[in-house]
C-alpha cells in the first residue's frame, strides 16, 4: 500500500459496478481501463495526480456493496 494515498481500492474484490463513481462529487474516481482483475472486471481507480483532489468525504466508502474501499485522511 502506497501510504501518500487518500483513497485505497482492493482491485480483487472490485466488481465494476461504478457505484463509487457516480457518489464521487470531486469526480476523481473511475474505471482502469487498462488492467482487469481475477474476476474479469474492471476494476475502480483513483490516478495518482488526482489524489490530492479528494476531500475524504467517505461516500465512495459508503457506497461500496463489497467493502473495497479503504480512506485514508
């Protein structure tokens, strides 16, 4: 784990379902486009550059259905 990070997603326990995308009201959350997990998805991603963007306001965390989101202030 990369301890700089505000947002942390466990990518083998991410389903893709992009509810954390739609909660995001900063809208630095989005899909990787370029890697899949073990599952087959799509996993959610926050770009390093975009990490300072993020307010901590926990509703991605929240949102989750699979409790892959760690927060970090």
């Amino acid at each position: 784990m990369v301890k700089d990070k505000k947002v942390v997603f466990d990518e083998e326990r991410c389903k893709g379902c992009k509810l954390c995308v739609g909660v995001c009201p900063v809208n630095i959350i989005e899909m990787a486009e370029d890697r899949i997990n073990s599952h087959g998805f799509h996993p959610a991603e926050v770009k390093d550059e975009n990490q300072d963007d993020c307010i901590s306001c926990k509703q991605c965390y929240q949102m989750c259905p699979d409790v892959c989101i760690t927060l970090y202030k």
